[in-house]
C-alpha cells in the first residue's frame, strides 16, 4: 500500500487535479509561445517581400517608361511616334504589386 493512500491529511485526487491544472497552463504557454514564433517569422516575410516588391516595381516603371518609350519610337515614324510616345509618357505605368503575405 502507498504511503500517500493511507496519510489523512493528504487528498491524492486534489493534488492530482492540481497537477494536470499546471501541465495545462504550461501547455496553453507553449502553444503561445509557438504561435507568437510564427507569428514574427511571417511579419519579418512580409517585410521582406514587400521591400524587394518596391524595388521590382520600380524597375518595371523604370523599364515602362523608357525602355518601351524609345522602343515604340523606333518602330513608328512621324506624328504616329510622337502621339505614342507623348502617350506613353504621360501615363506613368504603376504595376501593382502586392504582397500575398497579411
């Protein structure tokens, strides 16, 4: 027989629900712990892509506005390479780009 089963002043069924009480809360604060892991890496992905999404955005505006400006120049002559090109120009291409990452 245990010793524990047969002290009076010790209740083995309060000491064990206390037991699974705190195994619970340690649980509940690993959980968290995980979450709140996972949570950064995805905020620091995010700001990663984000950055390296302005910066090819920037390049295709950059290629838009030049690259395909002088290339439809070349390829028209007269009034027609002119309006293309005032066209072109005039609107500024903005490529939108978002990151999937929220």
């Amino acid at each position: 027989m245990n010793h524990y089963q047969t002290n009076s002043y010790l209740n083995v069924s309060a000491l064990d629900q206390g037991f699974k009480e705190a195994q619970k809360a340690q649980e509940r604060l690993a959980i968290k712990s995980i979450l709140m892991a996972k949570e950064a890496k995805i905020k620091s992905q995010n700001t990663a892509l984000t950055t390296q999404l302005k910066a090819q955005k920037t390049k295709m505006s950059d290629f838009a506005g030049k690259t395909v400006v002088s290339n439809f120049k070349e390829g028209l002559t007269g009034k027609s390479a002119e309006a293309a090109e005032t066209h072109l120009a005039s609107k500024k291409f903005e490529p939108n780009l978002k990151s999937p990452i929220k």
